[in-house]
C-alpha cells in the first residue's frame, strides 16, 4: 500500500503538459534561426552564406549575428572566431598592415579598373572594385596577382594562407515568417538580372568538397521536450561539388509554462536530397546548379500547443482511495480463500484419521 501510494503521489507533482491543434492565425512575425555548421575541408574565405523568401527580401554574405571560426584539418581552431562579413570580401581591412598601408593612399585617387571602366564604375580603388567591375563585363577574374589593388590588400594571400582549412559558421539569422531558403556556399554572391548567383571565377579549377556537420539547427526559441532531427548529423562527401538539400516543413509550435510565460517556437521535419552538380556550362560532369548546402523551408499551417498544468487534486485522491480500498479488498479476498481453502484440507484430513 505505501508503494503505491508514493508512486501515485510522485505522478500527482509532476506537471501535465497538454497538447492541442489550431490554425496559425499569427501574421508579420518574424523567426529565429539558430545554426551551427562544420565544413571541415571549406576555408572560411571561400565561404558565403546567403538567405532569401517568397517575399522577395534577401540577405546576401549575411554578417550579423553570424560568427566564423576557421579550424584545421584536426578541427581545432586555427583562431579566435570573428565577427565578420561570410565570404570573399577583400574590403576587409581590419588588419593593422593592411590598414596601414591605405591609409598612405589618396583619398581622392582614381586607380585603374584594367579597361574594364563602365559608366557607373569608373574608379576601381580596391580590389573589391576591380572584382565587380569584371564581373560587370562578364570576364573572368582568375589573376589576381597581376593587379596592384589586390596585391596590396593581400587578397591571394589571404586564401592561400587558408588552404587546407575548415569552417565553423554558428549564430543566428532573423527571416520573415514566410517560406524561403538559407544556403552555405563558395564564392562571393550578388544579383545580375534578377538572379542569384555566386562568383566562382575566382577559384577556378577549385574542386570544392561540401563535407559537413550540423551541430545545431533550430528554429525558434528552446522549449522543454524540443528535439531538433539535425542536430549532431554528419555527411561525408565522396565527390566533389555536390549539392546538398535539406527540405524542411516547420510547424509553429508555442510552449505555455505553470506560471503563465509562453514561449513561441517551432518544431520541424526534413527530407534530404543530394546531387552532383558543374559550375560549367561545358561541363558534362553532372547538372549545372551551384555546389553548397542549402535548406529550404515552408510553414504548415497549422500550430501546435503545449500547455503545462498541475494534475487534478481530486484525481489524486481518488486513485490514494482506491489503493486503500483495494489493498483492503485484495488482502480480504486473499486471507478469506486461505482461510477456506486451509480449514477444507483440515475436515478431510480429520475424515481420514476417523475412518
């Protein structure tokens, strides 16, 4: 009795946490993105990560709340992590030399583009001009040793100092609550006619091996009991330039708490999908796409709630009743068949004795 009585005492503290289905009503929220990818043979500076929605709004080489930190083969940080622009960006000039070295420059100078000037872009200052100014023109920007903006900012050096490395990319990005897409791939990305492209004329010949590892992927504030079906998974690349796609369906999810603090989350399940895709036209290597990891997302339409409550103290008793009243009863029931059984065995063996 007094086993029963703890266990039915410990399921009475314990909370209750009730689920229910409604249509998701909620409208101009935006969602929180929470990320930790691995890219073990990626370096840093190859690598851009850009987010975009049915609604039309973009974020490209995304640098808020976005973290990088670049590892070795081993994976262990090569250094401190960064709070910096995801991407080639030559306009880095956050070092000290290279910082030192501009500041000698006149502010009101005009340097070369290399005859490829256009009305708009007429001084090409940094590299990251001469860049644009190329990719303007369509012609491809595979040496930039030979020009002097890029070879004062160091920009060849910089990637080759990080040949061999890996990538850690984690923090977290703010999208509207719409359908759309984030995607982790090589080269610096911009729009040309309405479409999104990567620039991967820089690294031509690159074969660019998209191995990685999700630590963490969540969508929304952490709630009790959230399982995340990402998180800690790995995929090891056996070719070169695949592209990876993680179909994810979202299903808004608010989590109400004993004393009344909701938090608004969402849950999710996904589908993957891989490919081997060309960065070249010619190329008969596999379909022309973009080498990368990409997810794309959609909302049900449909919200989940979970609502924590204390369990009925009229339960409690009730059931703390019924364990009394029905050891009682088993225990009588018990001791009334031994009773019987044991004075039947004791009249035939007093029968027996008298015959």
């Amino acid at each position: 009795m007094f086993i029963l009585f703890i266990s039915e005492l410990n399921y009475y503290l314990t909370k209750e946490v009730t689920p229910e289905l409604y249509v998701d009503t909620t409208r101009g929220e935006k969602m929180r993105i929470n990320l930790d990818i691995t890219f073990p043979t990626l370096p840093c500076g190859y690598l851009s990560i850009d987010a975009m929605d049915v609604a039309g709004e973009q974020q490209l080489d995304v640098d808020h709340n976005i973290m990088k930190s670049r590892i070795d083969k081993n994976g262990k940080p090569v250094a401190t992590p960064e709070k910096e622009d995801i991407g080639d960006k030559s306009e880095e000039a956050k070092d000290f030399d290279l910082a030192k070295r501009t500041d000698k420059l006149d502010p009101d100078r005009c340097e070369s583009c290399y005859g490829a000037e256009s009305k708009d872009l007429k001084c090409c200052n940094t590299c990251e001009d001469v860049r644009e100014a190329y990719r303007r023109k369509g012609w491809a920007f595979n040496n930039a040793d030979g020009i002097a903006q890029c070879s004062r900012e160091g920009w060849s050096d910089k990637l080759k100092s990080q040949s061999g490395e890996g990538c850690q990319v984690y923090g977290h990005l703010e999208v509207n609550k719409v359908a759309g897409n984030f995607h982790f791939a090589p080269g610096k990305s911009f729009q040309q006619h309405h479409v999104h492209v990567h620039d991967l004329q820089a690294f031509s010949g690159e074969k660019f091996n998209l191995s990685h590892r999700i630590n963490h992927l969540s969508f929304g504030h952490k709630y009790p009991g959230m399982e995340n079906p990402l998180d800690n998974s790995k995929v090891t690349s056996q070719k070169a330039s695949i592209m990876y796609q993680y179909f994810v369906k979202i299903v808004p999810t608010t989590y109400t708490k004993l004393n009344g603090a909701t938090t608004r989350s969402n849950q999710y399940s996904v589908t993957k999908h891989e490919k081997v895709v060309s960065t070249s036209l010619a190329s008969a290597a596999g379909e022309h796409g973009l080498p990368g990891v990409f997810i794309l997302y959609e909302f049900a339409p449909l919200m989940v709630k979970y609502t924590e409550k204390h369990r009925s103290f009229m339960h409690f008793m009730t059931g703390v009743c019924a364990i009394i009243g029905g050891v009682f009863t088993v225990a009588g029931l018990i001791d009334s068949m031994i009773y019987h059984s044991s004075k039947a065995i004791k009249k035939k063996i007093d029968l027996g004795k008298a015959t």
